[in-house]
C-alpha cells in the first residue's frame, strides 16, 4: 500500500531528497500542505519526520539497491552541503564529489541509491552550489547532477512543487509523482481517449495531449482510447488514419483500442432526433454570416419556436441531401443570449453531399465535433476528458449535451495549449507549406510534425519528460524551443558515440614528422564517458587533414594538441595569394602537456585503399518564419524565410559507415547529429539542435550563396538612406554630433584604414 509524503511548499530549505526518492520509488503519493513545518510520511502505519528517515524509508521500502556504510557517509555530507555557506567549504566538497564521480555513474555501486538522491537533493537546495555548478569547474559532478535531474520520477516531482507553489490554495494530495491527479479517478478504472481528426500529420501540439492521455491512463492502471474524429468528409481520408497511427507510435504511444466517431453515427442520429422532439434543437436555414452575426448579437433566430413537426420535415430534407434541405442546419437550443457565446444555440448538424471515406454515400448529414464527442465518450465509457483549454468556454456545452440526452456524465481535466515561437501549428498552413514546395514534404525536418521533430533528432524520452513538466500548467504562452532541446541533449549526451567530420572547403593536408611510416589502426571507445557505447576505429598517419579554420588560427612554432593522439608544432605553413593555407607541417610532440595548449583539434588520416574516408553531407536548418508569433490579421506568407537549409560537404572517419538511419552521433566541435540516410552516393547527417543560442539562432546571417544572394538581391533595392536605420524603432531621431560632414580621427593611430562597408 503506497504511503503519502506530507510537504509544504514554503518550506526552506525544502526537501527535495524526499520528494524525488517518493516519486523515485512510487511508494508515497505528494500532498501539499501548507501548514505543515517540515516533511512527514506515513507509511505502513508509521509517521516518520526528518528527511534522512524519510529518503531511507523510502528506499527500503522501493528496493533500491545500497550499501549502509558508504550511505551513512554520503547523507553526512548531504546534510552538511544543505547548509554551508563558506566558499572554501563548499568547493573542497566539490571537488572531492567531481573526483568522486570521475569514472563512475553513481556514486554508491552501479545503480542510483539513496545516496544519489540524499545529496542531488542537498544541490538542489543550495543556491550557491547551483551558481558554483554553473562555472563548469566541476564536469563529473555536473554530469552526474543533471542526469539525475533529467530522469522522468526527478522531473516530474519538480513540477509537482512548481504547481503546488502557483496553486498555495490546493490542500488536496496528488496524484502519485504528478501535480495534479484526476478528479474522482480509480485506479483500474480511469479510461482517456485521443481523438484526432484524419485530416492531416500529427504536430508538437498534439504530442502533449497524447501523450498525457496515455500517462493517466497508465497511472491509473486503466486504458486509453485512439479515436478518431472523422465527421468531415471534406477534409478527412484514409491515409491520414495510418499516419496518425504510424505517429502515434513514433511517440511510442498505443491506445488499448482504434474507433471512429463513424462507428456511431447511427446512434448520433438517434439522438439528434430525440432532441428534437424534446424541443432541445431547431433546424435553421439562416444564412452564415446573419447566423454569425445574431449568435453576436444575441438574437434568437426566427425558426427557434418552430414546431417539432417542422423540424422534423426540415432534418428529413437534410438527411436525403435535397436541394432544400442543404440550405438547413440542425442547432442546438441552449441559450440566445448567454454571456458565454458558445452556449447561444450551436450548430450540431450539417449537410455534406460528399462520400464519407468509411461510410461511403450513406449519409448526408454529419454531426459537429461538440455533439459527438460528448455523447461519444459517454457510450465509450471515457471516465476523464482531456482538453486542451480552449475549449474551457465550450466546456458547459459538452455537460449540457450529457444533461440533454441523461448520459453518463465524463469528468473534464484541460490543460494548456502548446504553441511555441517562430512555428506554425495550423495544419491549414502547413498543408500550404507542404503543396507550394517550400519544404520537402510532412516529414521535413524544418516541420513541427511529430515526424519531422523525429527525424530532426527529437528523442521520446525528452518530449515525454517536457510534456509531463508541462501537464498541469494552465498558461497560454509561447515557449522557446530551447527548453525542449535541452532537455533532448540531456537524453542524448550520454549515449550518442563520438566521431570526427572535417569540412571540405580549403581542406589543409599537414604532414606529421614523427609520425607512424605506415598508416596505424587503434580501438578507441566511441564515447570516454560511458565505454557501453562502444568502441571505433582510429586510423594515424603521418600524412593527415585538418580543417582550414583551424589552421587559419595557428601561429608559427605554436603547440596544438590532436585530439586523441597528442601534441605536435607548427613547423611551417605554406600560405597562397588569398591568405588560404594550402599546407602544414608539424612534428609530433607527444610529449607535451595537452593542458597546456590553448587549441584541441579534430583532424583525419589521409585517405588510403584500406583506410578510406566517407564522403558526407552536413545539413542545419533554420525557422520557418521570420517572426515570432504570428497575430490574427498576418499574412505569413510575408513572414516566410528565404533560406532555411544549409548544407556543407565534409569528410568523416570510416566509423560512420556502420551507422543505420535514425542512429544519433556527436561530430566532435560540431555538434550532435541524426544519421538521415544516404542521398546520391552520400550520407547526409541533420544536425541536432542543443539548446544554446548558438544552435537556435537564425542561420540567415552565415555566409551562404544563397543568402548572400538574398542580401545582396535586397540591398541593391534598399535606399541609402535605409541603411542608417537597419532597425524598425520607437525611438526619437538624434541629429549627428559632428553633422552631415565626414570626421577625420581626431588622434594618432598605427591602425590601417578600413573602408566603411556602406560606402561600397
């Protein structure tokens, strides 16, 4: 029988280790109470206070594996670290940690143990150990600190207290490692259900809804229902059914059962005429635009008091698909003039000649979405409703269908919208993007589809932890993508093997003095931290490549370090009229200190018949659109950006023609990379986004062909008088100091003149 943690939200320093051990272990589920003092947990029948108790009773009571002695030791330094404040102090402790955590993944044996978490939590809480973490002095420690961080039970027992801090009202207890539990929910009990439309590819923003219905559904031991909503034949087809299901399962998502709105429409029928004869719906051939206007206006129509007889007649027409009857509508009787407009009398009818892509030409009248879906979900047995919330004002509606009709009623749980910046999420506008050829298809990497953040190096595990964070919050903002990519790298980074890619462009050939006289092969793993990964091949020779912005750095005489191998001089460079280097020669030092020197470089064996090189394109894409958040009235097509793909040709290590598509790398001081597949003879690999600024920035400033063609295309039509101003401002003008006349430097200097870039 699981136990219940007791914490309030105010408390300093907070306990974080208990938190994240009872969401760790599933043992205890979260009430936040603001009264209490201190931390408390009763389970099995006992009450235990201190947090040290409480991370060991819930340890014990979760298996985790331990070890007493060297646990009694860590929570020592826990409890000492939760309260230092001396800078001596704390960074000995650190440093003892980092060498700690050097060459091991957690700091007891080889699984996460009370320990893990007694001293993650005493980090957590300490402000000036987050801020001495943040100097990356400290990499094992780091390393280790956000690995525990990013698992899903940590994650999810910081949005927790994020919830209960916004919600200090809410004395209720949660639902186990969740801020919110689900009203009058039972475990084994609990049925959710997804019901998207056929009508298009799955997005960013329905990902959340999917995958928070499958987590209650899991939570609670109950099931979850694919639905599809397919009540519009004008927009809906077949195809789009199996690529809703393919992308549902590229989120790892799999209902328990696959239905269709279609399955019903019998019943719908039924019921529609039901209201009807119980004077809760009217047909009305008001034209759409008066309709629209007398919804607005508060203006009953002027067939509402029709007779039910007439009705009747009027749906009779719509069913057959007459001429007149596609004049009319069936709508609801709820209200005309109601404060909140989506009660003044809907539409929950409608005429469609076109054939249904599963129900052929049976019907001719289709119910709306807010007709069948509560009706629907009641003869499913869906028990929680998960709505994104705005839907909030057309809630009452769904409760007075289930009133009208003495249905079983749903429980309604909303959650916020995700919408994030510099993307599109309507499926009309990508349709548009999609058909004018602006990118290659739904699958495009520059996509927020499901497919096309997948393919872009998205991993599950991290869209599953941001949407989870995300779950209960009711705010309607725009988020940064950055968060999400961060997270992703989290995920990523310990796993992803490591490889070496050198750009093509003025590749510099370095001969090696010193070097092996025959090419030499050695094993090295593919990632230092974490030798599971396994181990690659490395090839050395005395003749090798490095990339050209690397050599444009060295000086003469200067010691580099070749990564992997060692160190070596800067002997001679061989430089052409432009300033290019054309050659190197260097002589290896391998005894040199590699902490020493100030450039860690990647580099390449020459290429020979028994040790080629791959041959591989480098590919980075940018936003689609050029502002922020689109408003109401925008035309995006103004906000479309020029260039959104670039792509570099490069050189790799042989390693990587063992990778299978899908497989993610890290291409050493480059970034991180998804293996897209072979495209005329070579590989090309998508670079993954990390979250820095660097990597989400607009790539329209890099010196592309392209886009200097864009620039330059839009420069010879800008006015000169432009460029003065290279910014849209609010500010008021200022006269120049010295006027319209040109300034000579009022001082002596050494430095050449440089022509001013606006003067050519």
């Amino acid at each position: 029988m699981a136990g219940v943690l007791t914490v309030s939200s105010a408390t300093s320093p907070f306990p974080w280790a208990a938190l994240a051990t009872a969401t760790y272990t599933q043992k205890a589920e979260l009430a936040f109470d603001e009264s209490v003092s201190g931390a408390l947990l009763e389970l099995n029948g006992s009450k235990i206070t201190g947090e040290d108790e409480i991370v060991q009773a819930l340890a014990k009571a979760g298996g985790l594996s331990d070890d007493s002695a060297k646990t009694q030791a860590y929570f020592a330094l826990a409890k000492k670290l939760s309260t230092a404040t001396a800078f001596p102090e704390l960074v000995a402790a650190l440093d003892s940690l980092d060498d700690h955590l050097a060459f091991r993944t957690f700091l007891v044996g080889h699984d996460i143990t009370a320990a893990d978490l007694m001293v993650w939590g005493a980090i957590k809480g300490n402000i000036k150990i987050l801020g001495l973490l943040k100097n990356n002095k400290h990499p094992h420690l780091l390393r280790w600190f956000s690995h525990i961080e990013s698992l899903e039970s940590t994650q999810l027992a910081i949005a927790s207290l994020t919830e209960a801090k916004s919600n200090k009202a809410r004395n209720n207890k949660t639902a186990a490692s969740f801020a919110l539990g689900l009203q009058g929910a039972k475990e084994g009990q609990v049925v959710t259900r997804f019901p998207p439309e056929p009508s298009g590819y799955l997005h960013i923003g329905h990902a959340k809804a999917a995958m928070l219905n499958q987590y209650f559904a899991r939570m609670y031991k109950g099931k979850l229902i694919i639905r599809f909503d397919d009540t519009n034949p004008s927009k809906e087809r077949t195809e789009f059914e199996e690529t809703i299901l393919e992308d549902l399962a590229l989120l790892d998502i799999h209902g328990d059962i696959v239905t269709h709105t279609s399955d019903y429409f019998d019943t719908l029928y039924e019921y529609a005429i039901q209201m009807i004869k119980t004077g809760k719906a009217y047909a009305d051939d008001t034209e759409k635009l008066q309709m629209q206007k007398e919804r607005f206006d508060g203006i009953a129509s002027k067939h509402r008091d029709d007779s039910v007889e007439d009705n009747l007649k009027h749906f009779e027409e719509m069913t057959k698909g007459t001429e007149e009857g596609v004049r009319w509508c069936l709508r609801a009787k709820m209200s005309v003039d109601n404060p909140n407009k989506a009660l003044r009398d809907p539409v929950i009818y409608r005429c469609n000649l076109l054939p249904h892509h599963r129900t052929g030409d049976k019907w001719k009248v289709y119910p709306t979405y807010d007709f069948a879906c509560p009706i629907v979900d009641s003869m499913e047995g869906v028990t929680h409703a998960l709505r994104t919330n705005e839907y909030r004002d057309r809630n009452p509606q769904y409760q007075w269908m289930i009133d009208a009709l003495s249905l079983r009623p749903v429980n309604i749980w909303d959650f916020s919208r995700l919408n994030f910046i510099y993307t599109l999420l309507s499926k009309r506008k990508l349709h548009e993007f999609v058909d004018t050829g602006l990118v290659r298809g739904w699958d495009d990497p520059r996509f927020p589809t499901v497919r096309g953040i997948r393919r872009r190096g998205m991993t599950v595990e991290a869209l599953r932890q941001f949407m989870l964070a995300q779950g209960p919050s009711q705010a309607i903002v725009s988020l940064e993508w950055d968060s999400l990519w961060s997270l992703n790298k989290k995920v990523i980074d310990p796993l992803a093997p490591r490889f070496w890619a050198l750009s093509k462009a003025n590749i510099v050939p370095v001969t090696i003095n010193g070097g092996p006289a025959a090419p030499e092969v050695k094993t090295l793993p593919k990632h230092k931290k974490n030798p599971e990964v396994g181990e690659k091949r490395t090839v050395y020779s005395s003749q090798i490549f490095v990339e050209q912005e690397d050599a444009l750095t060295f000086d003469d005489q200067e010691e580099v370090t070749l990564m992997d191998w060692g160190n070596a001089i800067v002997r001679k460079k061989t430089v052409d009229a432009s300033g290019r280097i054309t050659a190197l020669e260097m002589d290896l030092h391998l005894e040199g200190d590699f902490r020493k020197t100030k450039k860690k470089i990647t580099w390449l064996a020459q290429p020979a018949p028994a040790h080629p090189l791959a041959e591989v394109t480098l590919l980075d894409h940018d936003y689609l659109i050029t502002k922020k958040k689109l408003e109401e009235g925008d035309d995006w097509r103004q906000f479309v950006t020029p260039v959104t793909e670039f792509r570099e040709d490069a050189l790799a290590d042989a390693n990587v023609l063992t990778l299978t598509k899908g497989d993610i790398i890290q291409f050493e001081r480059k970034g991180y990379y998804i293996y897209d597949g072979e495209n005329a003879g070579r590989r090309e690999f998508i670079h993954i986004p990390d979250g820095r600024a660097s990597s989400l920035a607009s790539k329209a400033s890099v010196g592309a062909p392209e886009v200097a063609a864009v620039a330059n295309r839009t420069a010879d039509k800008a006015p000169k008088a432009l460029l003065d101003t290279p910014v849209d401002t609010k500010m008021y003008e200022v006269p120049r100091i010295y006027g319209d006349v040109d300034v000579k430097t009022p001082v002596d200097t050494k430095m050449y003149t440089v022509q001013n870039v606006y003067d050519a």
